[in-house]
C-alpha cells in the first residue's frame, strides 16, 4: 500500500490528483430520476438539460480545456419552457460542449406535457354535449389546459395564414390532426361558386356545395367558426373566421378579407369579376362537431378545454403529448462550438432547435417529429453542421437556414447534409428545406456559401428546396413525392431575383413528383446553374421564368410533359430594373465593386443594358430528354435571340439506362445516348442520397409500392396556366 509519510508528499499527491481531473473531459450525466442540487455525476444525476447547463456555468474554466459531454439517460423529458445556450455557454473548436444521449438509451426531449388517464375527464357542459356527433359522444373526453399549466389560449383571428396553429397535441409517434372537415389529411371540399370577392373592406361570400355547414349553426354562437382554403390561387392557403352562414341561398360569408379576396385567379366574368372556377379548395377547422374519429380533436377558446376522441394505448409509458410552447425546445443564441447529437425531439409547437449567430455548432444523428413549426431553424452565424438527423412531420419547414452576407458574398459555411427529411409543411404549403428565400431588406436574403449534399427530401406538401441568396451549391440531394398540397412548386424552387448568380444545382436526382417542377428558376431569378441533374415523372424537367444569365446543361430528364421550358414573362409582367423587388434587390448589391464584379460581371452587364425583361445570356445545352411530349419550349422567336440553345438530344429511349425499372437511371456502358454531346461529364448516380456515416448507420429503404402506385397529382396545377394569365393582361 502507498503510504503519504508528510504533509508535503499529501499536498503535493492533491495537486496531481487535481491536475489529473482538470486535464480529464467532463462528463455530466443527466437523468429523469435525478435531483435538483445533484453532482451531475452517474450515481447522482441531474434531473434536466437546465441544470446540467447551470452546472457547466458554476465550472471554473480549467474544467472546460478538455470538453464536456453531458449524457441524457433514458426517458421522456418534458421541457414546455426549453433550454437556452447563450454565448457563456459555448464550447471551443477544441474542447466542444456535447449534448448526448447515454450509451444505448433512448431520450425523448419533449416540448409539451404529458397527459395520462387522471387528466381526461368527461365532457360536462351540456351545450358542448350538444354539439357533438352522436356516434363520438360516449367517447370523448376533455382536458382542462389551465391544469396543465397552459394559458387561455387566443382564438383564430378573423383572417390568418402560416403561423395558426394553437397546439401541437402528440402520441406515441402520431401528430394527432386537428379536427377538419371533409376528414383526411388532404380533405377539401369546392366552393360551387363566388358571389363577392371581397376586398379590404369585407370578407367574400361563396356559395356552397353541401349542406354540411347547417351543423356548424351553434358553434356560431358559441365560439365561432373558421375555415382554411385556396381561396385565390392554389399556393396560397389562408384562414378566415365566419361571418354568416345563410342557410337560404346556401353561402357562407367570410369575416374579414383573405387577402386578394376569394375566387380564382384565373376565371372570370364578363365584367371582369372573379367568378371562381368551381375548383378552389377549402375546409373546416377545429370544430366539435367534427370529431367523428380516434385522435381528433380541437380547442374550445371560451372554456380553455382540449376536447378529444382519445387513440388507444395512452398510458405512464405512452402518454398524451399536448404542446403549446412558445420557446424551442433547445436554443443556441450566440452560442459557438456545441454539438447536439443521437437526441429525440418531439412534441413541440415551437421549432425544435433553433441556432441564432455563433459558429461552428453542430446537429447530428437526431430524430426530430411531430414539430409544429420548422425542425431545425437556423439563422445567421458561420460554419454550422446539419448532419444525419432524421426530419419528419413538421408543420413548416424541415430545416430553415440562412447565413453570409449577400452584399459581400462572404459565406456562412453553413452545411446541411445526409440527413431524412420528410412530410415537412403539414399545416402550411412551405418548402421540406428552405435557404435563404427573401429579398429586398428580408433578413431571409443573406444565404451565401450554403451546402447541401446528399439529402433525401420527399412526401411533402410544397417544395422540396426553396432557396435564394446567391453562391449557394445543391449537389447529391434525393427529391421525390413533393408537391402533395400545393401548386406552382419545384422540387427545387429558386427565387433570388436578378442577383441570384452562383447558385449551383448539380448532380440531383428529382423524382415522382408530378405536381412539381423538377428545378423551377422562377420570377426573374438569374445566374443560376443546374447540370448533371437526373428528372423522372415531374411536371417539368426545368422551368425558368424570365430570368437571365442561367445554364441549364447536361441533365438527363425522363418522362417529364414538358422537358425544358424557358419563358418571357418578364415582358408581361414587366421586370424591369425600376421593379420593387427586382430592382430593390439590385440596390443592395455592389454590382461593380469587387467581389461582385469580378465573380459575377454578368450582373453588371444586365444594369449596364438597361434592358431585363427580355432573356439574355440563358444557355440550354447538351440535355438529354426521353419521352417528353414537349421536350424544349422556348419563347416565342422575337424574344428568343438572348438564349443559347444547342446540342440537346431528344430521341433517347428508356433502355438506355442500367435499370429505370427501378429508377436507376446510370447510363449503360457504351450508351451512345451522349455520344453526340461534347464533354458530356458522367452523372455519379450512385452518390446521390443518403449514405452511411458516423450517426446514420443505416439506410432506409424507398417505398417502392408507393413510387409506382401512389398519387402525387392530389392539387394539380400546371405553371403554364398562371405564365399564360399575364401574358394575356
């Protein structure tokens, strides 16, 4: 046995010893059966995020040289006011602050409360009684939100649009759906016809097709009711409470105007009156009397009541999730050099992580469902990783990220790789992954050296991407199933006006989405490049609208209406360089400075020209179209001089590919399909999508079924339709 033989060998063993822990990683261990005040250590465990947070703040600095991992045991944590990191709470590029979950276990950070049997009670008063369905009235419960802990929660406003929802109720791994009717994730029912429009002044007035709306009679005067509809244009849904339901001529009115009034855009009278086209869809939402099914519910605003059919199998283990926090479920507000990994994140109406400034931080391995809003929201900062995470059922979008500063093309370094996104946009017809949308003075313009690579996107209700920003690279993504409720959408959409130059779209392969635009270059956007891509059974292989300086090369689109269409409609529609938008864009930009004019003088010669509504400097070369009924559509001759269009071949045919059976569409070896075009570049096929790595250890397979049989025209609508509306003005 060592033996200390005076205080000096005593001190002096103290000091190693303590040099020893300081030189040591910290590990501190978080678990739901933890106590407040523990030591974070495995046998005394903290009992949330928070402390363990609090505990790294108490830590003198020499105890963070080497990083600290806190480990998040087993369980469901229930976080409604979530955690901030702000700057005091970063790591180092060395010694990085690591959020994980413990060794083989599970975590399930939650943004709501969990409710069990004890807290659903009876329906009680008895003019809600009244108001149920019959057949659901022995099965429906209550619960009382102030016992949660939930505030009175404010009604719908007269007219409303994204952010609407007002809980994010939960179960197991099932987004419970607020109560609708028609019933069914994409129920509509047509307006037959529009009496008024509407306009600042009053809601519109429409005539409707069942009788359905006599059953709403008492909501009308017990809480009020409120639709969602494409009032106007079928990429635009917005809400709008009840006014009057006139059960004599069959119309309901509307409260307040939606925007733009009701009735299509695209049918009118002789007057010049929208009419509407007998096609604009709408719904009911969150009445009671509409639940008729296990796990539908909705909200009664007056008695702050959550009134559900409860699904099976509630119980401690698999409780009720019912959400309505205002405050993601992790925050990082200037906070660099942490890491947030192999966590669950489910039940929240609030993102459920968000990254404000800071650099270097980084999300991977996570699974993240059931969000109410956007998964991972991402704003500003440098060099953040969005790795590997799983990304599904969101309200909004799946990832929301910006970064760089446009004016200067300094990039963010912002990456967004490998990771499974998938039903993102339930409530709302948003993008699965946004970069940068925005222009003018939106703060959503600045997107600038943004990557993202092998991403899978699919079963989503708008666009695949949307991005803006310039000098943007989109390489090796997987689009398929977009466009599900919505219109007049890509699978890549891109919206930077006429100083989008550098974005790069390469190597993609867009699929199954035949209510979507395999890449759409829309509304002026310019200097865009999309090659090597691969199209099959989408709307159109490209669309650009109006825009300048693009290249659309070396693609390979297959099955596609329309292959390639390229239009004027900056003629029509008048995108000159005294446009709000367009040209406001222009005035932030230092086009003959450097670096703009040295990376992208093409800009500067588009202002020098003081001509931009007719295309110029547009390249289409060298594609490849098999079975496309229209496979190149131009403008027409007079406005055409300024598109360089040459070498594309459109007589290939299906068997020149590996496998397109089963959608592998590698060019055979010794394929003369591309013989005849110069300096075709081999597509890497079998590079596109996801991939194993360090947090995704393996592939989930296609549903193959589903690509074969399933629908993906449920709101069809060609973008030709709105391109020939104002070229008819």
């Amino acid at each position: 046995m060592f033996k200390v033989s005076s205080p000096l060998l005593l001190l002096s063993s103290a000091f190693l010893a303590f040099q020893m822990i300081a030189a040591s990683p910290v590990e501190i261990h978080v678990s739901t059966k933890g106590k407040a005040g523990a030591l974070g250590s495995a046998t005394e465990p903290l009992p949330s995020i928070t402390a363990a947070r609090d505990l790294i703040r108490s830590l003198p600095a020499e105890r963070r040289t080497n990083g600290i991992t806190v480990l998040v045991g087993d369980g469901l944590y229930s976080m409604p006011d979530g955690v901030l990191l702000e700057t005091q709470d970063s790591g180092t590029a060395q010694s990085p602050i690591v959020y994980t979950a413990e060794k083989g276990t599970h975590p399930l950070l939650v943004g709501g409360h969990s409710v069990t049997d004890d807290l659903l009670g009876p329906v009680k008063d008895p003019k809600l009684l009244d108001r149920l369905d019959p057949m659901a009235k022995d099965h429906m419960r209550q619960v009382d939100l102030s016992r949660l802990g939930v505030q009175k929660i404010t009604p719908f406003a007269q007219a409303f649009a994204e952010t609407w929802r007002p809980l994010q109720v939960v179960h197991m791994t099932n987004t419970l759906p607020m109560s609708r009717w028609p019933n069914g994730e994409y129920g509509f029912t047509t307006m037959q016809s529009v009496t008024d429009n509407g306009d600042a002044t009053h809601g519109g007035t429409f005539v409707y097709r069942e009788d359905r709306p006599l059953r709403w009679m008492k909501a009308m005067n017990d809480g009020g009711v409120w639709l969602r509809g494409f009032w106007r244009v079928p990429w635009v849904i917005n809400g709008a409470q009840v006014k009057e339901i006139n059960a004599t001529n069959s119309t309901i009115t509307l409260m307040k105007d939606v925007g733009g009034g009701i009735g299509s855009k695209y049918k009118k009278d002789a007057t010049g009156r929208r009419c509407g086209d007998g096609t604009e869809a709408w719904y009911a939402i969150n009445l009671p009397e509409e639940i008729d099914s296990p796990g539908e519910w909705s909200i009664d605003f007056n008695r702050n009541l959550l009134l559900i059919w409860p699904p099976e199998g509630i119980n401690r283990e698999n409780p009720l999730l019912v959400a309505a926090n205002t405050n993601p479920i992790i925050s990082l507000h200037d906070v660099s050099h942490v890491a947030i990994k192999e966590l669950s994140f489910t039940g929240s109406l609030a993102p459920a992580i968000e990254i404000r400034g800071g650099e270097g931080n980084l999300v991977a391995g996570c699974t993240i469902r059931n969000i109410g809003k956007t998964g991972v929201f991402v704003r500003d900062g440098k060099h953040h990783k969005i790795i590997s995470n799983d990304i599904s059922e969101t309200g909004l979008r799946g990832v929301d990220i910006t970064g760089g500063n446009k004016a200067t093309l300094e990039p963010s370094g912002h990456e967004v790789m490998n990771n499974d996104i998938s039903r993102a946009g339930n409530d709302f017809p948003v993008p699965a992954v946004m970069v940068g949308y925005g222009s003018a003075n939106d703060e959503k313009r600045n997107a600038v050296g943004i990557h993202l690579k092998n991403n899978r996107i699919h079963d989503s209700a708008n666009a695949g991407v949307v991005f803006g920003g310039a000098d943007n690279l989109f390489e090796l993504n997987e689009i398929y199933r977009v466009g599900l409720n919505s219109g007049d959408l890509g699978g890549f959409y891109g919206y930077s006006g006429f100083t989008g130059f550098g974005n790069t779209l390469r190597n993609n392969f867009v699929h199954h989405s035949m209510n979507a635009n395999a890449f759409y270059v829309d509304d002026g956007t310019s200097g865009v490049t999309v090659s090597g891509n691969v199209v099959y059974k989408t709307a159109m292989g490209v669309l650009m609208g109006g825009g300048h300086y693009n290249r659309f090369e070396h693609n390979i689109i297959v099955g596609c209406p329309k292959g390639i269409h390229l239009d004027d409609r900056g003629v029509s529609r008048k995108y000159t360089l005294n446009d709000k938008r367009l040209g406001g864009d222009i005035a932030l930009i230092p086009y003959n400075q450097s670096p703009w004019k040295d990376r992208h003088p093409e800009l500067a010669a588009l202002v020098a020209s003081g001509e931009s509504t007719i295309p110029r400097g547009d390249v289409v070369l060298g594609n490849v179209l098999v079975n496309c009924a229209t496979p190149i559509e131009l403008p027409k001759p007079e406005n055409c001089a300024g598109i360089d269009e040459k070498g594309n071949v459109t007589n290939g045919v299906i068997a020149d590919f590996l496998d397109a059976e089963n959608f592998d569409f590698t060019l055979k070896p010794g394929s003369t399909l591309v013989a005849s075009i110069d300096g075709f570049p081999p597509i890497p096929f079998h590079e596109i999508g996801l991939h194993v790595d360090e947090y995704r250890k393996s592939i989930p397979s296609r549903d193959m079924k589903l690509l074969r049989e399933g629908d993906t025209t449920k709101r069809k609508f060609s973008s030709t339709t709105d391109i020939d509306a104002s070229n008819k003005k």
